[in-house]
C-alpha cells in the first residue's frame, strides 16, 4: 500500500491522531463522537450517514493500519470507539442526560465487553472485526436507554 494512502487511512482510524494519546484513547474516540453529537446535533439521518461513512471508512482503514502495525486490533485506533458511540445515541433525545449516559453505558460494554460482544471481537477479524465489537456494544448500550425511555 501507498505511504500516502496508509497516512490518510492513520488519519481517518485514529481520528485526527486522538488515537496516539498515552492515555485512555478508547474513551477520547468516544468522546469525540459526544462532542460531534453535542455540538453538530445531526439528527437521526445525519447521525446514521455519518456513523455509515465511518464505519466504511475505518473498515477499509483499519485492516490496512492493522496490517501495516503487524498487531490484532492496534489501541491507537479509535474510529471504532467514535462509530459505536454514535450507534449509542441513534434514536435517542440529544439531552446531556442522554449522551453522558450513552457515553458511560458504551464504554462499559465496550470495556467488559460480555458476551455476544467478545464472540464478535475473538471471531471475525481485520477491520470489520475491530468496528462490529464497538458497533454491537452502542446497539447494547443503545437498547439498554431504549428501555429507560420506556420505563
């Protein structure tokens, strides 16, 4: 693979390097999906094609940081974290009760990540492996303030 091409690809993974952070990168990617949703408010459809170009994206730019790396599922990649954190707050009112909840409710399951999550994460590899785990962990955490809106 090209060296600029691979550059863009650790661009687009690590969204803008807050993947290199010493220091908790997961919860950075996280956080900036909170913060894109604080501040842009998308609403459902933008949400959603935001969240499906990204989730292409960091597919196709994720096996490439993967392989180039040479290790399973780099930390420094967090465009996964930024895609399940969207998936989290799909459908719900964009209030900060929400998306602090959502933010907390995704980070534990991603962290924990219990079962189906951890099958998805040990079974299918490359890049679709490293976005589905984050992905199924904001349908969890997702469904879990689905339930609370009812309640």
């Amino acid at each position: 693979m090209g060296h600029l091409r691979l550059s863009l690809w650790k661009v687009v993974t690590t969204l803008f390097f807050i993947g290199y952070l010493p220091v908790a990168p997961g919860t950075f990617g996280s956080l900036a999906g909170l913060v894109f949703v604080w501040i842009a408010d998308p609403g459902l459809t933008g949400l959603a094609s935001v969240a499906a170009i990204a989730f292409v994206a960091g597919t196709i730019g994720s096996g490439a940081v993967e392989r180039e790396l040479g290790q399973r599922d780099p930390g420094c990649i967090v465009v996964d974290e930024f895609v399940g954190y969207l998936v989290a707050v799909a459908g719900l009112p964009h209030t900060g009760a929400y998306l602090v909840a959502a933010f907390f409710l995704f980070r534990f399951f991603d962290i924990l990540k219990p079962r189906p999550i951890r099958d998805v994460e040990e079974h299918v590899g490359g890049g679709l492996g490293i976005m589905l785990d984050d992905v199924l962990a904001g349908l969890i955490a997702n469904a879990v303030l689905q339930v609370w809106r009812l309640l």
